[in-house]
C-alpha cells in the first residue's frame, strides 16, 4: 500500500510507474527510467541540477515527489532537444562558452527554457533573477547570460518574438 | 572550415553536455553493478573500539559489508604514505570511512550502513591551534615509519607533517637598520572546491586487474593510489576517465577510488561508491585554512630590506599533496616586488583531526597573495605613498629573482600588465570617481604551469578524420575538447569535428601529469602540435604522389591536401590518409612533452620540495567595491584582469577560465566560509550554509590577455586556467579595506567583520 | 532512502477534509512540498500520509473581495510577485521575489509558507503588515485567526490537525501608504533571512505626519512579530531619517535573536535597526512616489 502507480507524460510519451511515496522525481527519473541529463548535485534545492519542467513550471527533481506528477506533463532536458539536435538556446550555449564541465547544464537549459517560454525579451537582470536557483561552478555565469541574450537577440530580430525552437 | 589556433570553435563535447548525453562519473552503469555506502566516523578523534556489521549483513538486498579486517596491510599516500583505505585502530577525522556497505541498490546499502554499529572511545580532537601550540595527542603515533613515495624525506615530527625553513644571514640586522617595521597577521578559511559533479567510482576486479570508471583530474594519479592501497603494481590497476562534473583540484587524488576497489575485490562484485552532497563536504581535500605573520623592515627610502614570514597551514588527518604545497610561500613571498635583503620564512603544516586538506585552483597562492597585497598597502600607507606607485616603483623587472633563486626572466611583463591596466583602468580617474562606500584594490602576481609530462597520439582514419588519443582529459575547461583539438586541426586542416578525442585510459596513453596546474593546453598542446605535425609530415608526402607535385607545394586545408596556388588540384584527405595507410601502414605519430626543470638555489631553505613556478606566468588585478553600510554586505562592482597567456589558444575557453575563476575567488574573499568548530568538526555542512556565490552575485569580468610566448615550445602557450583565482581575494580584500579604513585580517570577509567595524568606527565618531 | 510513507494525492475539497478527518496528525498536507519534503529526506517528519492538494481546484487564485486580497491556499510566490493586485504590495511582492530561486518561487506557496512557521519565513512580516486573516477550513466548520494568533512558535501553528488552511485575506490598504520589504542574507538570493522586515507607513497628506505605522520582523526571535515600539515612535511625527533610525533602534524591544551557523546573534542584533531604518525609508520613499503620481 506505500507504493502508487503513476502515469505522467514524460517528454511527450505516457509513462507508469510504480513508486514508493516520497520517491523523488529525480530517482524515478534516473533510476528507473534511465534519463540520467537531470543531475544530482545536492538533494535538497540548492542547486538547481536537477531542474525539469513540471507543466511548464520549473522544479528541482530532488525535492519533488514522482507521486505528485500523475496526469500531468514532464518535461527534462532529454525533451528539451530534438531528437538531440540541439534547440536554439543550446546551440547558443555550446557557442558562447556557457558550458565548462556541463554538470549543470542541463539544469540552466531547462530553467532558461522556462524563462523564455514566458517571457520574450527578458534582461539581463531577469536573466540572472531567473538562474538564482541554478548553481555553475566552473564559468562565473557571464558567458551563459550572454548566450540567453544572444538567443533573445535572434529571435526578436527574426519576429518570431515568442518561443525558443524545442 | 578548418579550425585556427586562436579561432573560435565549438566544444567537440559540447552538444553531448547541453543536450543531457554526457556520461558522468555518477552516470556510469555496468552489467551486475552493485552500489556501496561508506560507514563514516560520526566522531573527529577516538580510538576505534569495535564494529558491530552483524545486523547489516542481514539487511534486505545486502551483498556483503567490508571492514578493516579485509584490506590489505598497506599504507599509500600522493608524497607521504600515511594512509590506509579504512580505519583501523584509530579514527582521525569526522566522516573518516570505517566500513563498507555493499548492497544491489544504493537505497539499501544506505539503510544498511545505519544498521552498522560502531564503538568509538573518543578523545579531544586535536585542531590546528592545538597542533601548533604543541597540545593534545600525537595523531600519528607511528609517523617514523611512514614512507617517502618519492624516496626523499623531509623534516616531520609528531603532529608537523612538514616544516620548511629558510634562514639566511643578516635578517635581524636589517630590521635593527630599519626606519619602519610593518607587520601583519592574517588568516584563512578553508575553502571548498564544490564541483557540481559529487564524487564517485565504480571499480571491479577480474583477471588479477582492477578496472575503474571514474570522473578523475589525474588518472595516472588515481592508478598508483589504488595499487599503494590495495598493494599491486601500477599497472595492475587500469582506470578508464569519464566527463568530470568538476574538480578544481579535488579529483586529482583517489579518495573514493580505493573504497570502490577494496569493495570491489572483497565481495567480486562490480560497485559504485556515490557520494552525497553532505559526504562529499564532509570528507573533500578542501583547500587548506592558515594563519601567516609577514614583518617587512624599511630603510630610510621605503625600500624593502627584510622580511619574516611565517605560515602555519592545516594539513588535516592525512597528507595528501600537501607537504608540497608547504614550500609554495618561497615562491610568492617576496616575488612580484622587490626585497633588498633578506627573508626568513618558517612554514609549517600541521596533523589536525579534521578532513584531509589538499588543492585547489590556485592552492596557497590565493592567501599568500592576499596576505603579500594588503601588507603592501599597510607599507605604502605607513610610507604615505600612493599604493599603486608603491608597487610600480618596487616591481620586479626582467631578471629578479624569487627567494628560491629561480631568475624570473620575463619578470618585466608585470610593468607591462600594470601599463595595459591603465589603459582600461586608469587609477586616478578611478579614485576620482568612486561613489560612497566605494573602494579600490590592485594586486599583482607571478605564477606557474605545472611542468608533468604529457603524451599524444595521433591517428589518422582511412576517412580522413583524426584520432586523438591521449589521457589528458578535459576538465570542463576546453583543454581538451577546444584546446588541443584545435591545435590538432588546425595543423591537419580539418574542421573541429573531424578530430575525435579519447577518454583517457591509463592501459592506452602514456604518462599524463593531470588536469592540474593550467597545465593541459601548453603542455599536452605541445606533443599534440609535434605528433601532428609528424602526421602531417607523412600525409603531404602521400599528397604530393597522389598530386605528382613537389611536397613544400601542399597544403593542407577544409579536408583536402591541395596544390599552393592551383585550387583546382586537390585530393581529398581521406584519400590520401587511405592511400597511405594501404601502402606504408597507418598513419599515426606519437610524441611527448615534459617542461624541462628550472635552476634555483638547492640551499634557499630546509625541506622545500616545491621550489621553482615553471613556465612562469604574471598578472595584475583590479577590484571596486561597494560596502552596504546597512549589512555589512560586499558587492563587487568591477573587475578587471590583465593576465598573460603566452600565446591564446581558444578565446572563448579562456576568458571563461578568467570569469569562472575569479567568480570562485569572489566566493573566496566573500562567501564560502568554511569554518571549523573548536571541536574539529565543519561548520557549514551542505550548500545551504556554504554558499556559493550565484550568477546575480558575480559582475562580468573584463579581461585583457598579453600575448609573449613562452620561448621553451614551438606553441608558445602558457597555463591560463589556475592563475585568474590567485590574485582575487588580494585585489578584494584591498580594496574593502580602501573602501572601510579598516583592515580585514581574515579571509572570507564577512558581513559580520565588516558590519562590526562599521559600528566600532561610529563609535569613536 | 525507502520511507514508507503513503501518497494521496486529492482532486477535490471533500476528499481532503475527509481524509484529514480520519487521519488526522496521521496525514501530512503537502501543496508544493518544498519544506515537506526537505524535512521527510531529514527525517524529521514521519507520517503515514502525503496529503498532496496540488490539484485541488478553485484554492490558486489571487480574488478581490469585500473584505479585502483572498489569496488561496495554492498561490504561490511566483504568483504573488507577478499578479497585479499583489505586485501592488511591496511588503509581499518583494519577499516572494526573495524566497529561494525560481525553482522554489514556482511551486511554493505562501501558505506553506505560513504555515511552515519558520521563524525566518519571508512571507510573514509582509502579511502581518497587512493584518492578514487566515481561514480555516475542516469537514463541516470553518474558522478565521488573525495572522499573529495563528503562528504559535517556531513550527508551531493554531491549526487543528484536520484542518485545512484554505487561503489568507489581507485588509485593504489605506490610502497614502508606502510599504517595503528588506531581506538581509550573505549572497542576493537563496538565503534564509538573516534578519527580515516588512514596513508601511500612512502618512497624511494634509500634515505630512505618519497616520498608521506598521513595522513587523522576522528571523530574530522564534515568531515573526510587530515592533509595537518602533510604530508608536513613529505615529504622529514627519518622517525623518533620524525618525527612521530611532524606529530601527526601537525594534531592538522584543528581538531575541539565535546564534547559528547562519549568522550570530551580535549580527542580528547589529543589523536590525538599520533594516528597520531603510525598510522605514523606503516606504516614505513610497508614499512620496505614489502622491507626485496621484
Ligand atoms: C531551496 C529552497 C529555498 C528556500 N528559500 C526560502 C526563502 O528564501 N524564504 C522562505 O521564507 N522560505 C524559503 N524556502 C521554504 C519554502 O519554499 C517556503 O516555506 C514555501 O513557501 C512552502 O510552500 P510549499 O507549498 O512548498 O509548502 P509545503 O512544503 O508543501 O508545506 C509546508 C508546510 O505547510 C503545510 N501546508 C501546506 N499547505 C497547507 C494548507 N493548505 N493547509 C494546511 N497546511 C498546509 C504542510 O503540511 C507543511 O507543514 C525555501 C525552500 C527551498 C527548498
């Protein structure tokens, strides 16, 4: 009885799984569904590593219960891609110098990916507002602001104003 | 398009990394794999009374649980072999392993590991202070029989893991002709790496071998731990690299590896030791803390004539690399400016019963630095010299010596730097225009590239792309994935994605000294840009058979070997790798690069293993910043950085190793307070507490690079990646100090220091 | 690690006041379980019931109403900080913009929040400045407590164990006011307060004098609580800078600040009258901008 059976759409594809209460989102995601792109770095929010999109709202995995995502629609990094062509934010970021080490890319992909998918010219204040979750050790953050601000730049220019390609 | 040496490029792992793909140390998965969790000491001093597995081992899913009892009667350690994999007798320090939990799920081995029952007799923990007033109990009693790895030994005793001492004649007579003495304490927290990636291993043992997966700086490093440890050769050990979620120095040493072989070998079973964040704390090689006095003596002129310096530095339960790091201050002490007379330095390192200590980017340079900078600033003060016409007028030119006698040659760049940082940054107008609670800092430095040897492999494909194998691995710093790639495709001319780089793997690559010390892209460069030109040398001799043309009249160039003025005769590369591959055999070419050793003074000091910057590197920095009088909060309002480089390799893997490595020195000098308890135990224990400084706490850095070749290599490239932390917490704490009229003697600064000098300051008003 | 804790996750009203009904301190509400969760890895909770209330609807909405701002039990920070109505209030809208990241602002509620009961919950100085109401709500009965009885101590509230938080009313706010919120913590965001207070200052237009002040802090002492003394020094004086740090220094009455790992209690002690002081500053501040716009 301390297991739920639970069905959310995850990265466009229907999922079930059988897990204990308080399973964290992110041991169900890496540990049984094998999608190791969301990052463990501290268990307990800080860090922003294990970022996904829980109807559209950013969460860190390792604080969110599996339990809790029944019916509704997960998104991580692995659906942030296209069939792993990279959208236009992450070939922004391999441009720009955003990634060092990369652990937690993933994380800053999916909290920017949320942030332009509300807002379509964001400053750079609203950049860095929106990663105050998101820890990167390795680049001091400038070079991944400015990826964000050039994918915002590309997209004003061409009109299409609203969404970063996913 | 081929790629350039300075051109931009795109990471060859960065799509892997922003699309989820990359495989982590904590991603690894192997058939049969069984997962461990590590039974800590919850105590930082006892005696180890006894270790009760019985109730673990008949917990669910349980594989089997290995305790000192099972490991092997041998002791390793990187200089000084003081270690074992598990407690024995003794525990040293909190979160000291004891015992093994191997279990099929990492859930149950966790809840096993809290079903073992440990009995500790606990003592009072020896901390620094006591180390060096001479207090508590030995923590090593069997510290004499402990082996040199490298065969040469160095004065220690009892709780002193190593003390150098450099004592030239004639110091207490410059400072009785002294017109001022001025003298200073300072002290620092340690400071930890906190890589996003927390450490982790999978070992398995088959055939006699142990194979290990695991996110390492320094593989070649990890080997020999493992088999000091597990007592087998060298190369009965193979370790295989994975992309490391950071390191900063922390990863360079085995710390889970030897569990995860211990584990491994004990139960036969593949096992992964993963640790969590609060483990990972508790246990990680943190850069060292420190207490230093420097007393300078100053003639009539304001020249510098004398100097004391004294170093006492927190080695932890175990020594790792530190005792090398003991004899550092010989190098930064004194360098930079000049020093009419002479220094008398004691540093010592001292046995505590907390974490081992070990490195971090930059190692002790960012405190001796700090300590060096403010002291400068109390001489200018006490001299009332302006603080940057203080430094310019002492600089070290062309030629000066550090108190090692290493001649620094290309001393001079520093007035260059100092030149080049005006232009941005001119001081006057700077003074001139700082709002209230504004200050200034400027520090100035010289550092290294670490010399270890590198080797390279190229091979060409029958396609015409480029293998290229080497167990230099990439950090996240570009060395690999843009550095070395681009020095290989550039010579090749091919496009960054026709050179594929290998993992490392001790079985495959010759020796590689390590992520460590910038060393990766001027060193590794090296054999990269001769074992490709070697391959180049054979392709253009194929070409030009297949072209019918002389060989100095090819090119290589977009993939395709051409004839020098006449586009339309080209062949493309693959063709020409084949035709050579199928007439003289594979195309490939191996070379190796180690910086060869620099002269110095074998008499400046007892027990310096560490004497020499090679491949020296000099630098200025400068800080504003704004203290909020309402919090005590420091903001760094600008930062500009004038560092030479040798020769940029990638401009956009660069300035990220300058931006990301002074944002790690804002949260030196300000937020990372890593204090330790009177009882020995950590303070801030998870990423709540340390804190690291976020992307709305970090200015963009201006950085500007000086170009002067290292004359020694054909690339010119000099380390960049270590340096940019060296000087931060030197050009902030300075520049709070300009900004208060209060010195801060301890580093991180914190609210709480500068709020109460705020309130001590309005008091007397 | 495995806890053999059970999840419900409820779609309606009645399914949640039943089942705490009948569970009781048994079942642990869960909305978007930043603390609870936290506190479960910790160890420091063990109930037999998650009950998850995420998907309950009519409790996520920010309403204008008679009696004031009904904010429901689901609303969340990122809500309070980009809602019209609440923007408005600075008290609130710059706390909410101020708990932990984006991550947390997105599914944390203020609710939890209060509930919580964290001595440096940041959302409660703010709500005690606007004489908030919190309704509760269990199978067949409702209740409303003013703010400052529902928060008893540290984790500790008035609540029954059956009972279900629904939503907070806050009073309407008077004309003429300015308000502010001021977090003090070691980094720009991802802190827990050190020290935090919420300020609103009335001040009548006719006499330029104070009319109503509210001061209320958090973080130095086991309740976020009012400064009565910092408000009486203030009703019926122009509002100086001198004023503001005589406020600020008043403050200092009832303040009984802990030493953690956080910050000492010399800090706290330090730091709060000039929090107090800017807080104060910058509701004036307010008042004066929103009168050159009136
Ligand atoms: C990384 C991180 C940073 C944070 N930073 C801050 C910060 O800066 N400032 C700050 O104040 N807080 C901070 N918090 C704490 C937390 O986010 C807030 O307290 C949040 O508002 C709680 O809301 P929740 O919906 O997540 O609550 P939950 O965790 O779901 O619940 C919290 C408590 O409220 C109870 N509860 C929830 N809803 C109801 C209801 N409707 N009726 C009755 N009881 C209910 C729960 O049973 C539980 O006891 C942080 C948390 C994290 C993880």
């Amino acid at each position: 009885m301390t297991s739920n059976s639970v069905t959310f759409s995850l990265n466009g594809v229907d999922r079930t799984v059988d897990v204990p209460g308080a399973e964290t989102l992110l041991d169900t995601l890496r540990d049984r569904l094998n999608l190791r792109g969301s990052k463990e770095g501290c268990l307990e929010g800080e860090c922003g590593a294990c970022t996904v999109l829980v109807d559209d709202r950013p969460i860190d995995a390792c604080i969110y219960p599996t339990a809790a995502c029944g019916g509704r629609r997960v998104r991580t990094v692995e659906g942030l891609s296209d069939g792993g062509v990279p959208s236009l934010l992450q070939r922004a970021m391999v441009r720009s110098g955003s990634i060092q080490c990369g652990f937690c890319t993933p994380g800053f992909v999916v909290a920017v990916t949320a942030l332009l998918e509300r807002e379509s010219n964001p400053s750079r204040a609203d950049i860095a507002d929106a990663v105050n979750g998101n820890i990167c050790r390795c680049t001091g953050y400038a070079q991944i602001i400015e990826a964000v601000q050039a994918v915002v730049a590309d997209s004003l220019a061409a009109g299409t104003g609203q969404e970063v390609e996913a | 398009m081929s790629v350039t040496i300075g051109g931009t490029m795109d990471r060859t792992d960065g799509v892997a990394k922003v699309t989820g793909k990359a495989q982590y140390g904590v991603d690894h998965v192997e058939a049969g794999m069984a997962h461990a969790a590590v039974v800590r000491s919850p105590v930082p001093a006892g005696r180890l009374v006894g270790v009760d597995v019985g109730a673990a081992r008949r917990m669910p899913e349980v594989v089997g649980v290995v305790t000192a009892a099972d490991q092997p009667d041998s002791y390793g350690g990187w200089v000084l072999q003081d270690q074992r994999i598990l407690a024995s007798d003794q525990v040293r320090y909190e979160g000291e392993p004891i015992a093994i939990v191997v279990a099929e799920t990492r859930a149950a081995a966790i809840a096993a590991a809290a079903a073992v029952r440990v009995e500790i007799e606990e003592w009072e923990a020896v901390t620094m202070a006591k180390a060096v007033a001479g207090e508590g109990h030995v923590i090593h009693p069997d510290w004499q029989s402990y082996v040199p790895t490298f065969g040469v030994d160095h004065p220690r005793w009892g709780n002193c893991a190593c003390e150098v001492r450099a004592e030239p004649d004639g110091v207490d007579e410059a400072f009785a002709r002294a017109a001022h003495v001025v003298e200073d304490t300072f002290t620092a927290n340690r400071q930890y790496q906190a890589y996003l990636e927390p450490k982790a291993a999978t070992a398995s043992y088959a055939d006699g071998r142990y194979i290990l997966h695991t996110a390492t700086q320094y593989p070649f490093n990890v080997r020999e731990r493992v088999a000091q440890l597990m007592g087998v050769r060298l190369s009965d050990v193979r370790v295989v690299g994975k992309t490391i979620g950071g390191g900063f120095g922390a990863k360079l040493d085995g710390w889970v590896e030897p569990l995860a072989a211990l584990a491994a070998r004990v139960t036969g079973r593949t096992v992964q030791v993963r640790l969590s964040r609060a483990e990972d704390i508790l246990t990680c090689p943190m850069r060292e803390n420190a207490t230093m006095t420097i007393r300078t003596a100053l003639d009539d002129e304001g020249r510098m004539i004398g100097r004391q310096f004294t170093c006492e530095m927190d080695n932890g339960a175990y020594s790792g690399e530190m005792p090398w790091l003991a004899s550092l201050p010989l190098t930064v002490i004194g360098a930079v400016y000049k020093l009419h007379g002479p220094m008398r330095a004691v540093c010592r390192l001292w046995y505590t019963n907390t974490p081992p200590t070990g490195a971090f980017r930059g190692v002790n340079g960012v405190y001796l630095y700090m300590a060096q900078e403010q002291h400068m600033d109390h001489i200018a003060d006490t001299l009332g010299v302006d603080r940057r016409e203080y430094r310019l007028r002492h600089l070290f030119e062309d030629g000066d010596a550090s108190r090692t006698g290493q001649v620094l040659e290309q001393a001079g760049i520093l007035r260059q730097a100092f030149d080049r940082l005006e232009e941005r940054a001119p001081w006057q107008e700077i003074l001139d225009n700082l709002g209230p609670n504004q200050g200034v800092g400027i520090a100035a430095a010289v550092w290294m590239t670490n010399p270890l040897p590198g080797e390279v492999t190229i091979k060409m494909s029958e396609d015409g792309t480029a293998s290229l194998v080497t167990a230099a691995n990439d950090n996240g710093s570009g060395a690999v994935s843009m550095g070395l790639t681009q020095i290989v495709a550039s010579t090749l001319g091919l496009s960054e994605g026709d050179v594929r780089a290998s993992m490392p793997d001790t079985d495959i690559s010759g020796y590689d000294g390590g992520s460590q010390g910038s060393r990766t892209t001027a060193i590794v460069g090296t054999a990269a840009l001769e074992a490709s030109t070697k391959v180049r040398e054979q392709l253009l001799a194929t070409a030009a058979g297949l072209l019918e043309a002389h060989v100095d009249d090819i090119e290589l160039v977009d993939g395709q070997a051409r004839v020098k003025g006449s586009p339309s005769a080209t062949v493309p590369l693959g063709q020409v790798a084949a035709a050579a591959t199928f007439t003289g055999g594979a195309v490939t070419a191996t070379s190796s690069y180690a910086t060869p050793p620099v002269p110095f003074d074998a008499g400046c000091a007892t027990g310096a293993l560490f004497t020499t910057m090679c491949t020296p590197t000099y630098h200025v920095h400068l800080a504003v910043v704004e203290v909020d009088d309402v919090t005590g909060n420091v903001d760094v309002v600008r930062y500009v950085v004038v560092q030479d480089a040798g020769k940029v390799i990638s401009p956009v893997g660069a300035r990220g190793q300058v931006q990301g490595g002074i944002a790690q020195g804002i949260g030196y000098s300000l937020y990372e307070s890593q204090r330790i308890g009177d009882d020995a135990r950590l303070v801030e224990r998870s990423l709540e507490s340390y804190r690291l400084p976020l992307a709305v706490d970090i200015p963009d850095v201006e950085v500007v690079f000086l170009e002067n070749p290292d004359p020694q290599t054909g690339l010119g490239a000099k380390g960049i990646g270590e340096a940019p932390i060296v000087l931060s917490a030197a050009a902030i704490s300075t520049a709070v100090r300009h900004a208060t009229g209060r010195t801060f003697n301890a580093i991180p600064i914190t609210p709480e220091d500068v709020m109460f000098a705020l309130q001590e300051a309005e008091e007397v008003r | 690690m495995q806890s053999p804790v059970r999840f419900h996750s409820a779609t309606t009203f009645e399914e949640v006041v039943d089942a705490l009904d009948e569970l009781g301190s048994e079942a642990r509400l869960i909305a978007g379980g930043t603390d609870v969760m936290i506190q479960l890895a910790r160890g420091e909770l063990s109930p037999q019931v998650l009950l998850h209330i995420e998907r309950v609807p009519g409790l996520g909405t920010v309403a204008a109403g008679e009696g004031g701002l009904h904010l429901g039990a689901l609303v969340t920070h990122a809500m309070v900080r980009s809602d019209p109505a609440t923007c408005a209030l600075a008290a609130l809208a710059d706390a909410a913009r101020q708990v932990g990241g984006w991550q947390t602002q997105a599914i944390g509620t203020v609710v939890g929040n209060i509930v919580n009961a964290s001595p440096a919950a940041d959302l409660t100085p703010g709500l005690l400045v606007h004489d908030a109401m919190v309704h509760l709500s269990r199978r067949g009965s409702e209740r409303t407590l003013p703010l400052d009885q529902f928060v008893k101590g540290r984790r500790e509230t008035a609540r029954e164990p059956q009972e279900l938080v629904t939503g907070i009313t806050i009073a309407p706010t008077p004309e003429h006011s300015g308000e502010a919120f001021v977090k003090v913590g070691r980094r720009k965001a991802m802190e827990v307060s050190i020290v935090a207070v919420a300020t609103r200052l009335v001040v009548d237009p006719s006499t330029g004098t104070i009319a109503d002040a509210r001061v209320a802090v958090g973080a130095v002492s086991p309740i976020p609580h009012r400064a009565p003394a910092s408000e009486q020094l203030l009703i019926g004086q122009r509002p100086t800078a001198d004023l503001f740090a005589a406020a600020g220094r008043a403050a200092l009455e009832g303040a009984d600040p802990i030493d953690d790992v956080r910050a000492s209690r010399r800090y706290r002690l330090a730091v709060l009258p000039r929090a107090v002081a800017q807080a104060l500053s910058r509701s004036s501040d307010h008042v004066d901008a929103a009168r050159s716009v009136a």
